[in-house]
C-alpha cells in the first residue's frame, strides 16, 4: 500500500492527499463505479501502445500476483479500510485477456475465510500467504479453500504490507507501521520485517528508522538478499545486522519485482509511475498513475500488472524490454 509520511511521524502533501482519496473512495457506492468484471482497451491513454487492457470493477485492488503454474492473474481487494478488521476483503482471479476467472475467488466472510484488508501475496508451492493487517492468512490457491493463519499480533505487528518467499522456504513480510484513520494516515511505529520460519515460528529481523516504512519486499536470486521498498529501495542479505540503501530515486515506492540478472521494476506513488531498473539506471516505463500499487511481472507474455487502488482497477501493459 502506497500511502506514507516523513521520518519524523508528519504527513507529507501527497500522503495526506492519497489518504483522503482513500478514504473518499471508501464511501463511493457500486453504483458510482464502473461495471464489476469488465475488461477495455486503453488506446489513447498515456502510453497507450504498452496498454493491452484494463480491467475496471475492483474494491481497492492493492496488489497482483500472477500464478504461472495456473496461468491467472490474482488481485487482492482491501474493500474498506487498510486498518479495520471488517472481514470483507477478497482475492479476485483473471485471466490473462483480463476477464474474470472468479471475481470472488477467496472472500472474507465465506466458507470459514477470514480476510480483513488483504494486501501483498506470495506463493510457496500450491499456498498462497496473504498480508492482513496483523496476520498472514493461508489459502489453497487452486481451491482457495483457507488453510489456517500465522498471528502476529502478538508481535505488535500494525501494518502487514508486502510478502516474499525465500529460497529456503521462510517467508518474509514487511511492516510498515502506519494506521489508516477516518481523518488521515498516522504512523505508530515500528518500521520492521519480520521472518516467518518453515515451522511457522516468527521473528523480528529488522526494526527501526533503516527501514525507512518498508512496503514492497521481494526475493533477488543474483544478489541472494532480499529487496526491500518504502521511501527507498534497500537491500539485505539474511544474517546482515541492518539493510543497505541500493540508489537514489523519486521514493513513495510501493511494489518491486525481480526480472532477473539483478534487474527489477518498481511503483512509485510520489511520482505516479513504474520504474525499471537496468542494472545501471532507474528509468519511467509508466507514468501518470493515479496510485500504482503492488505491481507483478507475466514473465511468460512479458507483461506489467499494475494495480491503481483508488482507481479500482488494473492495468496490463507490455513490459519495455
């Protein structure tokens, strides 16, 4: 989720604004919105040869993932407020052309699901992790049947937002310790990520003002650390005492994915836009976003999934190579 503050706990300009819009877009009814389920092309918008299709009908859409062994696109839907257990959100499945497969694939509230506010996803095998809060939910991601839950709030944890799978089955998930109130953003703290072993036993890894409000986490084979997003883009190899900011950029970042040969895109909300990364340079391949979210790579049809979660939509474009 995009929406941040300054180091010394003040809301920037932009924060404030994303938060209200936010809010504001929390109180639109369906009929204020467009179709649920449809799929248009978007020829004549910025960009618009990169544009294959965007799939309106969404409840604030935060982040995508594509299941390549299953060939859809999942996207979850906070539906309400980031902070509140209203057990409302769900996870929606498209298809590739961008029509929905199961636009309620897992809800919170059916079938024995719980689902507050879910944000990032991750696979580990056929499970699917889920960011929730305070909680990582676990589900059968062909059946999406629930298959139980890892508490943090025993932890303190405040604001569960992104999920990566390491190599050696942990599973990592960043906190980026904001609170989403009826006026604004407020950011209680602390920054921290946390390690969920292959037993389910959690740890706190990292913690503090180093983090900078981590958002987007993801696994980089070439460098074997992990990448770490908030206000700037991180790295960190297991066992390392604290991260190492990797380059300079616009911040406000939100979701990062590996393209492989330690090359990635990253979303950025500050400047409404998705980043690549050469290896060199940090360069647009996206601009005017309204709220670039949690975006995924198609590896397989070469593609960029951006979520724009204010917008309730999903943009697929041509990833630039």
């Amino acid at each position: 989720m995009g929406v941040r503050d300054s180091r010394e706990n003040t809301m920037s300009t932009r924060a404030l604004a994303v938060s209200l819009a936010l809010m504001a877009l929390l109180g639109c009814t369906k009929k204020e919105r467009l179709s649920e389920g449809t799929a248009d092309s978007a020829a004549g918008s910025r960009m618009a040869d990169s544009v294959v299709a965007t799939v309106y009908g969404f409840d604030a859409p935060e982040s995508v993932l594509d299941d390549a062994a299953r060939d859809v696109y999942l996207v979850a839907n906070i539906n309400g407020n980031p902070s509140v257990k209203d057990n409302n959100g769900y996870i929606a499945r498209l298809k590739p052309d961008g029509t929905a497969d199961s636009l309620h694939f897992i809800q919170g509230g059916r079938n024995g699901v719980t689902l507050n506010a879910p944000k990032g996803m991750a696979l580990s095998g056929d499970s699917l992790w889920v960011a929730d809060i305070d909680a990582l939910r676990i589900f059968d991601v062909v059946t999406g049947r629930a298959l139980g839950s890892v508490d943090l709030s025993s932890q303190h944890a405040v604001f569960l937002n992104d999920v990566a799978r390491a190599p050696d089955g942990s599973i990592y998930v960043t906190d980026t310790g904001i609170r989403i109130t009826a006026t604004g953003m407020e950011h209680p703290g602390p920054d921290r990520l946390f390690r969920v072993a292959p037993d389910r036993s959690v740890s706190v890894v990292l913690e503090g003002d180093a983090l900078s409000q981590p958002n987007g986490v993801t696994w980089d084979a070439t460098g074997n650390r992990l990448l770490i997003v908030g206000n700037r883009i991180l790295g960190w190899k297991p066992g390392d005492s604290a991260p190492a900011e990797l380059m300079s950029g616009p911040g406000g970042y939100d979701g990062v994915e590996m393209l492989g040969g330690g090359h990635f895109v990253v979303s950025s909300w500050d400047s409404t836009g998705v980043y690549l990364y050469d290896g060199t340079t940090l360069r647009a391949i996206a601009t005017g976003l309204a709220s670039p979210a949690d975006i995924a790579v198609d590896r397989k049809r070469h593609r960029l999934l951006i979520p724009q979660l204010t917008e309730n939509k999903v943009e697929i474009r041509v990833l630039p190579r």
